[in-house]
DNA sequence: AAAACATATAAATATATATTGATACGATGG
DNA sequence: CCATCGTATCAATATATATTTATATGTTTT
C-alpha cells in the first residue's frame, strides 16, 4: 500500500480524485499524463485497493474507497513540512 | 518522504527505532539483514529526515526525528486492514 | 456493420532502487 | 602502533517500476 503511494503521479491521482469520481479521460487532461499512463496508475491504485471502479456506458470513473487516505497523506503532509522546517542541516 | 517509506526493510526498521535510540549493528541483529544493507537503509530514512543521528565512541544510534512517523504509520496500517476486510473481490 | 470514442493491454525501453561482496574509514584497546 | 570492532562507501549485479508507442477491447452512434 505504501508503494502504491510512492510515486508523483499517483499522488496526483489520489489528490484530483478528492474532489471526487472522476472518469480516466478527465484525469488525463487534469494531470497532463498521457492515458496508457494514467491506466497504469489507476491500475496500480486498484489493486492497492486504494480505488474503486465504476462503469458508465463507454467511461469509466474511478473514486477513492475510502477517503481516510486523503487525511492521512495530509498528516504526512504535515510531517515532512514540518521535519523540513525544523532540520538542522541539508 | 513516500519513497522513503515505502520498502519493508525501512518499514522495519522504523518499528525496530519506534522502541527507542538503537546503533547499527543492534539494528542489524533485529532485522537479520546485512550491515551495508541497513547502512544504505538508513541512508535513505535520513536523508527523508525520518532519523537523526547520534554518534557514541565507535557507535553510531539512530533515532526517530517524530514519533508521529509512528502513529501515520498505524493509521495507514489500520486503513490497509481495513480495505483487505471489506473489499468485494481479489 | 462501420466509424468514432474511451479505456486497457502489450512490448520495448529507460530508469531507479535493492542487495551483495569487497573494502575503506574511524575509534578503541592492547 | 597494531589489531579489532563498528560503520560507511563503492562497484557490481539484480530486480522492480515508470514511461512510451502501438495496438487491442469494448461501447455508442449512425
């Protein structure tokens, strides 16, 4: 679970799909990543069981199972806000 | 700071430091691992800002920056297990 | 059924990261 | 000062993962 977040675009993902459902199109064009790109990703996403699928004629939507994870990386957020502010040297 | 959490050998580590300061080699004979591998590991949790350094004699302890790493740890461990409980499908 | 669109998959490539084994560095005790 | 112990670094290798390009699959519309 922890490597399905590791990595920008899926951050962006999750973070796009905070505002809610969203299809794979509409992710594409919000993050600017080509689609095979943003299918991998949700891919990956799903099988962390990080998102859910909903099918809807030809689109499909993706949608965070559980919106806890938003408040967590926010925590971590936070954290590496605070650890950076706080450091001693580089 | 994701990518720094996401490798099981760190993770383990974390777990290992959560009870307290602990030199290398301590850290070596908790994890079964080779001393270059936790050195390289601990590289890494430093260079996130997760550890902190503290050099003793001819022992190095690494410590814990923010126990807070700690508690968002169980956090995204309880919502894991909570996901692998309810999802509908493998 | 053909065309157009949305999404997924496959193959190829590139890149990053983990691991190991050998060795260097630094501190301590004899 | 030499030997030893704890730790770090380096080089080599293995493995995993991201990205791209091309193509397949499935759905809708006409």
């Amino acid at each position: 679970m922890v490597k399905a977040l590791a990595d920008e675009n899926r951050l962006r993902i999750i973070r796009s799909l905070a505002a809610g459902k969203k299809s794979v199109s509409r992710i594409v064009e919000d993050l600017g990543i080509s689609q095979p790109l943003a299918s991998h990703h949700l891919k990956e996403l799903k099988r962390a069981l990080l998102v859910t699928i909903e099918r809807s004629g030809p689109f499909v939507y993706y949608e965070l199972t559980d919106r806890r994870i938003v408040s967590i990386l926010t925590e971590l957020n936070e954290l590496a806000a605070h650890l950076l502010a706080t450091r001693k040297a580089f």
